[in-house]
DNA sequence: CCCAACCAAATGTACGTACATTCAACGTAG
DNA sequence: CTACGTTGAATGTACGTACATTTGGTTGGG
C-alpha cells in the first residue's frame, strides 16, 4: 500500500484532507466491496486514528460509509431502493397505512414520441419515449390517474414488466440498475374535467391535485410524469420543525 | 461548583449521560446568558475534554449551542425568528420572489370562543381565543383567505398589532416571546364555495388549497389556522433528492 | 460433521498531552 | 482618551495510549 501523502504546512486541516481525498476516491468508485479501517487509512496517510475517525465522521453521519463493531466497513448499500420521495410517495403510503389495497389498470403503454414531453426532458422532440398510462386504484376505488414518460433508449426493458402490482420505480432499478435521484414537482389545485371525473369515478363537486413531475438520474432527466389524484378523500400531511419540513403518511 | 456523578459503571457511554445532562439543564433554563466551557464541564463532571467534546458535538451541529474559538460559548442565540416552514410559507414567499406586494385586509380580529377550535388547541371548549381572519392579498389581487386561532392567554398583547403589513409569527415573538417551533399541516385540494368564489374574487372553474395547520410552542398547541389559497395561479413546488424534500419557491 | 470456544479485526469509549488559533478584555503608552 | 499590544480563555487540531465490545472466521473437540 504506497503511503498517501497530506500536506501539514497548509492551513487546511487534515482531516478536512483526508474527507476530500476520501471522497474523491469514493467517487471514483475505487471502495466497491470493501472500505478500508480506521487503521489502515491512519497508516496509509501517516496520520493518527484520531484524525481519520474526525475525517470519517461526517461521512459516516451521511451513510456514505458504514461502520459497525467488528464488522468490515462498507461504503454505504446499494443506497436504498431509489426511495422514491415526494407528494406522490406521500399519498400512495398513506393509502396503504388506511390499510387500502393498491392496485393499477394499466390503460396504455407503448413507445411514442411527445414534442411537449421530449422537451421537458430535455431530448430532441422526435425522441422515442416509453409511455405508461395507468389508473390507480386504492381498494376498489379509482384514487389517481398516472402518466409516466421516460426515454426509449434506456426505460425499453420496461416493456416487459407488468404493472398491475408493481412499482415503476422498482421495476425501472431492477431491470435498468437506474436510481431516479433527484427530482422537483409542482403540485396544483385544479377542477378536473368531465373526462376525467369519469375516469377517477368522482362527485361534480370535488377538486383534485395535479402534480408533475420530473425527476432525474444521476444528472440526465429521466422521468416526467404527470399525476391527478382525487382531492376528495386524500391530503398531503405535513410536520414541519427547526429539523425541517417533511411529508408524513397519515393514517 | 459542586461535581456532579454520572454513572461509569452503566452500560451508558459517559459522553451519552453527559448530553443528556446538558439537555435537561438547557430545557430547565440553568444556561441563559452562558454556557460553561469545556475544561469547565470536564472538571465538574471529572471527565476528560475528549468525552466533554463528544457530548457537545450533537449539540454544536444542532445549533443548540454556539462555540468558537475565543468566544464565550453561547446557548443558541434567540433562534431565529421563528422562521415560519411549510405551504404556506412557500407560497407567500413565492409570492414575493414574483415581484408583487402583499398586504392584508383584516376582516375580524377579536377574541371569542370556539368549542372545535378548542379541541384542537387541546383546550377546554370556552376558553377564549384571539381570532384574526385576514384576505390576503397579492398586488391588488385576492390571494388567500386565512383565518388563525390562538389562546387568548398568551395571545392577548398582539390584539394591539395592525395586521395589514406585518406578519403574524413576527409580532407573535416580539410580542409575546412565543415561538412556534413544531406543527403539522394537511394540504387538501377543495372547490371553493360561491361565498369563498366571492371574497377571493376567483372565477367559477378555479380548484384552491385548503391547509389546516396546527402549530406548537415548546409542546403546547398554540395556533391552529385554516388559510384558502386560489389555485388556479399558486403551486406548490418542491425538490426532492437523496438529502430530503424541500418545498421551494418558485418564480 | 457439527458445534463450541477462541482469536483476530474493527469500531466504540475514554483517558492523557501538547500546541495552534481566535477573540475579548485589560492595561499601558502616546 | 484613544490606540495598540499583551494576556487569558476558549475552542480547534493532532498526537499518543489503553481497554471494551462486537463480529466473523478459525480451530479443535466431541
């Protein structure tokens, strides 16, 4: 192991080194399967344990790396199932925390091409996208009609896969290895139209939320979905405090 | 400075009692005006600076409290003006990144009692509440229709505040001290009635949120407000990543 | 062949020391 | 009375040591 060398005169501290040399390597992917120890990287870079658990201690606080007694360090799992976040997320788990069964009828799902939606995900308009079209239901009540766009070129393996039960986003990371990890929406209050009253199966009298979505993966948009959901028996519960602001499954 | 004990023999690490100690001394009020330093605790406590400096990490990044170098250490400063999270922070502030000038018309500010309002405060059903019920506006145009109960016990001195231009959570804090620091709040998507289609001067085919929003000061329930946003030109939007969801504020 | 005991590895806890750096307050010189 | 330098206090950085605790593999006995 070539001895790694920090500079001491500078007036950064080595720890804060350490953390950036740690993550420049982590980023070059160079820790698959096994982190080094607390030891190993104090004699790899000629300083104490100390430092180094200073320079990990952040990353450990971010799940970047995992440390346990005994065990081999790891960096952090195959980072969770591409949670996917969001007023969306927010609403379906509530559903199942009602102890409502979810399911879908899936209307469409085919390659076409959408200038509209190519443009949003910032691809030429003639770009082939795979679309999904799928009435969600919760019990056996229409809650939200869904409409997901994703480029052909890497979402084809999802052709394959059968909606009815399972997730997009599950499907799209098992079949594809691709994480959406970042993402923004905007959520509206809207009156739906007559059409679309009697596709979600609702009174005259109810609004609905419709929310869009984009989302992204690893820097390439990937996804733009579209979701109206039936504003008359589903809300979006918050709790906010110094911590932050987060969405909460009520039930 | 009589020396204090904490159990070296539990299978409580000493630096965990330590934070524990501190945060029960904190919430009793024992370090307005200074916190001891860390040779200080350590001598009182007759642990070394190394576990004094582990208990007060958690505390330093939670902004509890403030340490620098040379300076008297300082239990967080007045913790900022109770800076007010959540929908309908974002939107009023995405109303403002728009350009236009809000202001208030106060319909009715007065104190009354209101037996569903009082369940929800957790209060007996006659107990007097400070009521103010604002339009909203935004440049000339109705926004908001935002109605806010308060306990009158606490809330009394902010009868003497002008609502027009200054926000409610600022007069709250100078006035009262009082800083809303945790709440909860559901977002509904609703039709707004004739009366509310008239008050937010809105047309017939326009959706609106409806958010309740129950707040909390130091674990006592303290406002409960129910606001009505037009829907037709305000949006939620937020950011979602691996770090969290984030409403924003969009232009 | 299986299971238990042991051991190596890794992190967690806790002590000690030394020096650097920063800020505020005090005191002195002008 | 002001300006500057000194000094004390506090945290930041970095080193060292020792032992506890947990885990997983290895080894040996039944």
């Amino acid at each position: 192991m070539a001895p790694r060398t920090l500079s001491r005169s500078g007036s950064e501290p080595l720890w804060r080194q350490l953390q950036r040399e740690l993550l420049t390597r982590l980023d070059a992917g160079e820790f698959t399967e096994q982190f080094p120890g607390e030891l190993t990287l104090a004699e790899e870079y000629g300083v104490s344990r100390h430092t180094v658990r200073q320079a990990l201690r952040q990353l450990r606080a971010d799940g970047v790396v995992v440390a346990e007694r005994g065990r081999q360090p790891r960096v952090a799992p195959p980072a969770e199932i591409a949670q996917p976040l969001g007023a969306l997320y927010s609403l379906f788990t509530s559903v199942e925390a009602a102890g409502l069964a979810q399911h879908s009828i899936v209307r469409t799902f085919d390659v076409r091409a959408d200038a509209l939606v190519a443009e949003r995900l910032d691809l030429e308009a003639s770009t082939p996208l795979v679309y999904l079209e799928r009435l969600r239901l919760a019990g056996d009540e229409p809650l939200a009609m869904d409409r997901v766009w994703l480029p052909a070129d890497v979402a084809k393996p999802l052709l394959q896969a059968d909606f009815t039960h399972t997730s997009l986003y599950g499907e799209l990371a098992r079949r594809t290895g691709i994480r959406l990890d970042h993402g923004r929406e905007e959520v509206h209050a809207v009156i739906p139209t007559a059409a679309e009253r009697t596709q979600l199966a609702c009174a005259h009298d109810v609004a609905a939320f419709a929310i869009n979505r984009l989302s992204h993966s690893q820097g390439r948009p990937m996804e733009w979905r579209h979701t109206l959901v039936r504003g008359d028996r589903y809300a979006l519960t918050a709790e906010f405090s110094a911590a932050g602001y987060r969405l909460v499954s009520q039930s």
